[in-house]
C-alpha cells in the first residue's frame, strides 16, 4: 500500500537540469482529484511534461476531477487528451 498520494512520495526531487524539460510523465489511475493531481504536482516540480489523458483517470467526484484536470492543464501547462488521440512517438494509442 502507497504511503503518499504521490507516486513520487519519497522519491528524490532532483532531475538534472541538462534533461529538465525533456522527459515526460503520463498520469492516470485513479482518483483524479486526489492521487493523479499530487502525481502531476510532483512530476510538474521536476520539471516533466506531464500528460494525464481525461479517459484514463478515475474519480470520486466529478466536479473536483474537472477541476484538478484543469489546474493541471492551466497551472502546470499540462496535456490533457482523450486517451484515443493521445499519440507517443508518432504511434496511436490504439483504443478503440
């Protein structure tokens, strides 16, 4: 069992700063308004571009999930797809 909310609960903070910016994190899981928003806080911190796709997280409540999403997308400038546009590396994510 998790400790933390935070997938990073733990982890170390530092991320080299000649690689800053250059990694990405996907968020998903479950309970968008609580776990997946402190995982997109940590990773954001670290400096990873985060991507937490609106069909791939759970929630408790709706309202509060909308709103995390949208903290992460406004405050973080994070990516918030549909998991069937999400695209890595130029593959579909194939869901259909």
């Amino acid at each position: 069992m998790k400790a933390g909310h935070s997938i990073f609960y733990e982890a170390s903070a530092e991320l080299s700063p000649e690689g800053a910016g250059d990694h990405a994190c996907g968020a998903c899981g479950q309970v968008t308004e609580q776990c997946v928003l402190y995982s997109a806080l940590d990773a954001h911190i670290r400096h990873l571009k985060v991507t937490a796709p609106r069909t791939a997280v759970a929630h408790i409540h709706e309202d509060l999930a909308n709103a995390a999403l949208w903290m992460m997308e406004r405050n973080m400038g994070a990516h918030i797809p549909a998991l069937a546009d999400l695209r890595w590396r130029g593959v579909s994510a194939g869901v259909s």
